[in-house]
C-alpha cells in the first residue's frame, strides 16, 4: 500500500468542486487517510514549489494558491501515487485527456484544481510537510475486501 499528498487547490474550491473531486477518488477506492484545510503561507508555497520559484509565473501561482484556503488530503491504496497522478492528469488541463480530473474540467495550466505527489519519495516528503503523525490515520474499511484480490 501507498500513501501519497493531495491538494485541492483554490481553483476546485471557487468552483465548487470538491465534492465532485473526492467522489472520484473514493470510487476509485482510495482510502481517505488524512483531510483538512488550511490556509497556505508564503513560506510554505515556496517551499511546496521550490523548483519553480525562479519561473516568470511564481507571482501569479503564489497568488493563485492563496485565493482560498485548500484541502490537504493524504490518500491510501495500492500504486496510489501513479494512480493518482493518472487520474489528475498532465499540468495544462487543456492537454489533459477527457477522463482525467484537470482533461475533465479544467482549461489552463494554473487554475488547474488538484495537486498530486510525483513519486513515492515526494509523496513521503509532501505528506511529512503538510500533515503531523498524529493526523493521519490507519483504519480498515469493509470495502478493502470488495476491492482488492491477491494481484
Ligand atoms: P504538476 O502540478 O502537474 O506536478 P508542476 O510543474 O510541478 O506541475 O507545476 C506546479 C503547478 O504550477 C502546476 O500544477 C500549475 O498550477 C502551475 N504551473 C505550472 N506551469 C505553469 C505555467 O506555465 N503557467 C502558470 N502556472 C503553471
């Protein structure tokens, strides 16, 4: 099993969808494992996207970032950091495929709804960044039996 970092950014927020966003991921069956908002400070987003601070749009994605609060989530299951990424889709939403979230429902690079950990090693640091021990939780749902076979 993998653990792997979900933001929803201010850009899902404004237009309301969340709900839509986590639905998909839970009929995925990815197990919610950690969940909250919170309200990111600069230090953080420069922390967050310290491989872009030196782009010409940083300003704008900082910017973009602190429209809203956003919903921090730590997502449980198996290959769920490829998975993810695979349903979140490429940057710009319009190079997205149809039937990922950001080809689904969103037009451009920067407003484009979700962040998803790249790798397991990023997901590690990205989870230990944004969620203390004791906010992450381990449980077993009747679905973990529905959902999985020995493969
Ligand atoms: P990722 O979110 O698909 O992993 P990154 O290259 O890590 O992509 O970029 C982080 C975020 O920065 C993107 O999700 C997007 O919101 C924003 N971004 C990336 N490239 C551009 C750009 O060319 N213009 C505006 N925003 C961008």
């Amino acid at each position: 099993m993998q653990r792997t970092l979900i933001l929803l950014k201010p850009s899902s927020i404004e237009r309301g969808l969340v709900g839509e966003i986590l639905s998909r991921l839970e009929k995925k069956g990815l197990l919610i494992v950690g969940m909250k908002m919170i309200r990111l400070s600069d230090e953080l987003i420069e922390e967050h996207y310290s491989h872009l601070v030196s782009k010409p749009f940083f300003p704008i994605l900082k910017e973009a970032m602190q429209k809203t609060p956003v919903i921090a989530m730590c997502v449980k299951g198996k290959e769920a950091v490829r998975l993810v990424r695979e349903m979140v889709g490429p940057t710009n939403g319009r190079n997205a495929t149809p039937g990922t979230i950001r080809g689904d429902y969103s037009i451009s690079a920067l407003k484009n709804l979700i962040h998803a950990s790249d790798s397991l090693a990023t997901a590690q640091i990205e989870i230990d960044r944004f969620f203390k021990p004791e906010e992450l939780f381990d449980y077993k749902t009747v679905m973990s039996t529905a959902l999985y076979a020995p493969d």
